[in-house]
C-alpha cells in the first residue's frame, strides 16, 4: 500500500522558556530613546514568521529597523548545495518578496525599514547589509555616536551576522562569541565598531523569546531550529514533528535511514542502526533524536521552510497578539 503522510500533528502544549536575563534586556532596549539607533533584528528564514518577536514588535516600530532572514542557506527550497552563487542569491531574494510584502502591508512604521535575505557565511549579503546601515546612517542627525543593535530570538544567528560585518568592513576577525546553543549571549554586549570612517558601533544582545506562545505549534518549530533550549521540549517530539514535515515533503529525505513511516519510534531505531548511532547499552533514544535534530540543523536533511507562506497565516498570528495585548 502507498505510504500516506500525516496531515496533522498531535501534541500536548508546551510552555514556554522565557528565563529572567531576557525580561532584564527587553527592559533595557525599550529604555534607549535616540533617534540615531539602528536596530538589526534577526529572523530565522526556516520561520519566518514564528521567530518575529510580537513583544519587540511595538517599539521596533518606532525605530530604525533592518529585518535580516539569516540562515537561507536552510529555507532554500530551490537549491540544495551549500554553495551561494549569484542565481541562487537571485532565488532566495524572491523568495523573500512574499514575506516583505506581508509586513509592508500589515505594519505601519514610522521610520525606514529594510528586509534583507542573509547567510552569514557569504560576504555578498555582508555588503548589502552594509549599504543599508549606511543608508539609516546618512539619515542619523550629524553629530552624535550611531549604534546599532542586533535583535531578535535566540540562535537566529546575530553575533555571527555582527562578526561578518566586521569582517568585510573592517577585515577584522571575530569579535563575538557564536554557539550552536541559544542563550549564548547573555548580557548586550561591549561596542564594536564598524566603520572606519564613521562613528558607529555594533553592540550585541542577548536573545529573546516571547513570554508566552501565540500559537502551540511555534514552540515545536522553535525546538527543532535551535531558538529554545534544548530539553525544554522533548527531543522525541521534535523529532516526531521533524518526521511529520519531512513526510509531507518528501520522505525520501531520509531514505539513507529508513523506509517511509509515520511511527517516531520506528523511524530512530531504524536511524540508529543505518547512522550507526547505537550506543553500547543498544537504542537510546534521547542519543539518536539529538543526532537526527544536529542533521536537519545543518541541512542534510533537507532545505525548507517550517512555517506557511501563507498571509492569512500572518494575520491570524497578529489577531492572537492583539487578544494577548488585550487580555493584559
Ligand atoms: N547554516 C547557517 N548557520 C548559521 C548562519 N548564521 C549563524 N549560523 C549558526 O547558528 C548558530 C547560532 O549563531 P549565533 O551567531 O551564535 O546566534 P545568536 O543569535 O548570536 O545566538 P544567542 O547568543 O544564543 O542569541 C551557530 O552555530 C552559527 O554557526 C547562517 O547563515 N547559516
């Protein structure tokens, strides 16, 4: 009989991780009141709209904001080799002319924003990323320091976007610590400057959640690209939430490990044994779930977006912020 995906997922409420540094930086960003600040805010492309951060939302507004969707190379559906070549840059900026779309149309900021689609290994977005600092900053008032801080979810990829900015404007090697973990960063950070000829600097931050989830599903998506920490979901069910995309898209993106099958339990110990990720007490599945998370994270499991592109699906997602916002 042909293999039929699941077209649901079930799964128990998880809560939220929201621990105390990240109220304590929420706090301080909403506190800084100069025109001059730029604000970088760092979306994964894999979700692009799960990891837009509805409580940064009301003051990010107000601000000099450039939206960066780093991790492209992950949400490619066009191309699956890790090589950035000019067409491919092509594609994954159209790709992104959706999600431009959406917020034009939904927010109303005051002052300029930019979406850029980003990969933070590839100088070529480093130089347009840098052209449009440049922009905001030509528009900063003509004395005065221009900072500019790097925001948004845990692990979207902030100190590495700062590190490579560094790298192509100043050729200076890394100034920010990166980790495949969330939560590396955990106070903002001393400044870093950028230009040579400009009185600007970069300052870190540290990552930030939502205090509590507008939709269930975001903290299994949120799990499975790395934004949460790990253990707070289980890894089991995320990668039952794994398995239940990677069905729907093409189960042939794990044939090196197992047939098609909707069975979790089936799927790790079958990957145990193709992987050779048995341990020496036999099957552990915590062992084999955190290797099969490791693989979708660096792209060998394929390439794609978790979240619809779909605008109703925005709209929805801001309706539930607006009862949040209310029920305040
Ligand atoms: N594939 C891919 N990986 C990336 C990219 N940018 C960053 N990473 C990886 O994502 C992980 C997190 O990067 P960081 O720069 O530490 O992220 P952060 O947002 O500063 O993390 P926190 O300090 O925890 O909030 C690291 O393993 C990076 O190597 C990218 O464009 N593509």
């Amino acid at each position: 009989m042909a293999f039929v995906a699941r077209q649901t997922f079930e799964y128990q409420m998880p809560s939220t991780w929201y621990p105390g540094h990240m109220n304590k930086t929420l706090k301080r960003l909403k506190n800084l009141t100069s025109s001059n600040d730029i604000f970088v805010e760092v979306r994964d492309a894999r979700i692009p709209l799960t990891s837009r951060n509805y409580v940064m939302e009301d003051f990010l507004n107000k601000k000099n904001r450039i939206i960066v969707y780093n991790k492209c190379d992950l949400a490619d559906t066009f191309h699956t080799k890790a090589k950035v070549s000019k067409h491919r840059i092509q594609n994954l900026a159209q790709q992104f002319q959706n999600v431009e779309c959406w917020f034009k149309e939904t927010s109303t900021p005051e002052k300029s924003a930019f979406i850029t689609p980003y990969v933070s290994k590839a100088p070529y977005f480093a130089k347009e990323l840098l052209r449009l600092i440049r922009t905001l900053v030509d528009q900063a008032s003509a004395n005065g320091r221009v900072y500019v801080y790097f925001v948004g979810m845990p692990n979207t990829g902030k100190s590495s976007i700062l590190n490579s900015l560094r790298n192509v404007a100043l050729r200076k090697s890394k100034s920010a610590i990166v980790g495949n973990y969330p939560g590396v960063t955990k106070r903002i950070s001393e400044i870093v400057r950028l230009f040579n000829d400009m009185d600007v600097y970069m300052l870190d931050t540290p990552g930030i959640m939502t205090p509590s989830i507008t939709k269930p599903e975001d903290m299994l998506k949120l799990s499975l690209v790395g934004c949460v920490k790990e253990g707070i979901v289980h890894p089991v069910t995320v990668v039952d939430y794994l398995l239940f995309h990677l069905n729907r898209i093409d189960p042939s993106l794990y044939s090196k490990w197992s047939l098609p099958t909707n069975d979790v339990d089936e799927f790790l110990q079958n990957t145990a044994y193709k992987a050779r990720k048995l341990t020496k007490g036999g099957f552990d599945e915590n062992f084999v779930s955190n290797y099969v998370i490791q693989q979708y994270r660096i792209g060998r499991l394929g390439r794609f977006q978790l979240d619809t592109i779909d605008k109703n699906e925005l709209l929805i997602r801001l309706h539930n912020e607006q009862n949040k916002k209310n029920a305040k």
